[in-house]
C-alpha cells in the first residue's frame, strides 16, 4: 500500500544532515516531494543529489533565522504542506556533573529549536488551513535513563509541545504528531560505543542501570524512523493527531 499526499508538496526539514532526518529526506523525494533540507552541518546532503532537494543551512536555536528560512521557502516554492523536527543533541553526564551551558544548549536545540520552527510552520498553515507536522523525540520522554536527565527531560518537553500545538491547530485541520525513537544506528548512537560490543549491549539492556533491552533484538535504522514520520505525514494517518507514536521494538515496554 503505497502511501500518498505527498506529489508535487513541499516539505521542511530540519536536523537533515546525517542520520534519520537524511533518511526522512530520502524517503520524502522517493514519494515525490519537494524537500528543504536544514541543518547546521550539511553532511550527507552534500551527496545527495536530486532534482527537487533543496538544501540550506540553518541554527534552529535562532529565531529570525528559522523565520527567514521558511519565509525564503515559502516565496520560492508558494508553500509548506509538511514540518518535520529532527534537528537534535545529545547529553550523557549525571546531573550533579551536568554544568548550566550544557542543560542550556540541549534544551536550545531540542526544545527551543522545536517551538521557533514549529510557530513558524503554524503561522504559515494556518492561513492555508492544511498542513502536517512531526517531531522525533525519543523514547527516553518517556522513561527515566541514568546519565541522560537533560535530553529526556529536553525531549518530554517537546514531545508535550507539539501535542499542545496539535491540539490548537487542529482546527485549521493541520495534524502535528510525534515520533518517539529508541536507540537507532546513527551517529548520536554509535558515538556512545566504547568498544565493538556496543550494539549488543544496547540490545540486551542493563539491570543496573534499571534500562530494559530490546525486545525484538535489534537496533532500529534510520529508514525504520523515517518510515514512521513519513506515514504520519501522508493522507493514510488523516484522522491521526496529537499521537506520540513510539519506535523502539519494544524497548519501553509501550505502544
């Protein structure tokens, strides 16, 4: 079942780069997409070559840069039909260790960086009455991870965010959900990997460390995630907002 809803639309994407939202981007010009994609280090997308990519570089942390660049895309491509926040940081230190910079600096990505793209896709849809959004959180909104207090509570917080926008955009008929994803072969993942045992560490959990392991046994990739937040996005998940769709197999033991 093919999905649909997404020929000849024009979708943003932030955090593009490398790792999920450069498979979000692949997956988006596979169904026929025009895609802006953001990120503050182009990577992969240097690579990336296609007709309808459009590629542009861009701090989410600043606000009049995320309203020029959705300002530029709508006066060159007419629209923004599709939002999706990717754009993320990582941080892995215990909260008496955790210095003030760094709570401030995951939170100006992962939260603030959220709201300032998010109002400006809102303002923008709002006056077309149609439109769709996602964030990709993380599972760990949803569950206490030792060493990991200023991420999660960063990602609860935009998790709850886009429910909110979601409730108060809905209706102008613009669906906002959630992408909630465990631990995922990209880079943030692997650069947490001390030795080649890693993976399957993450796999079979840690009682100690009170985290579960993964139940269908084995790391998502990024295309699994992108598949997800691309199904949110198009006409199948119509009647879908305000959902926060957790993919993890099975590693929080939730839907």
């Amino acid at each position: 079942m093919r999905l649909t809803g997404f020929e000849d639309t024009v979708a943003f994407v932030t955090g593009a780069g490398s790792g999920i939202g450069l498979a979000v981007t692949r997956l988006l010009l596979d169904e026929g997409a025009n895609v802006v994609a953001t990120d503050v280090a182009l990577g992969g997308l240097r690579s990336l070559v296609h007709d309808n990519l459009h590629v542009a570089e861009l701090d989410v942390r600043r606000n009049r840069e995320v309203d020029h660049r959705i300002r530029q895309t709508i006066d060159t491509h007419g629209r923004i039909d599709f939002g999706v926040n990717v754009a993320g940081v990582l941080s892995t230190k215990p909260i008496v260790e955790t210095a003030d910079d760094e709570w401030e600096q995951v939170f100006a990505v992962n939260t603030t960086g959220v709201f300032h793209v998010s109002r400006a896709l809102a303002r923008h849809m709002m006056t077309r009455r149609k439109g769709s959004i996602v964030t990709v959180a993380s599972n760990a909104a949803g569950i206490p991870r030792q060493n990991m207090a200023a991420y999660a509570a960063s990602k609860a917080a935009s998790t709850m965010f886009t429910r909110c926008l979601g409730l108060e955009l809905a209706p102008y008929g613009i669906r906002c959900n959630i992408v909630a994803p465990g631990s995922t072969l990209t880079p943030m993942q692997t650069g947490m990997w001390t030795d080649p045992s890693g993976e399957d560490r993450v796999i079979e959990g840690s009682l100690p460390a009170f985290k579960t392991g993964i139940p269908l046994g084995k790391l998502a990739t990024p295309d699994d995630i992108a598949n997800s937040v691309v199904f949110l996005l198009s006409d199948r998940a119509s009647h879908i907002t305000m959902a926060d769709l957790y993919v993890d197999g099975g590693a929080t033991l939730r839907g």
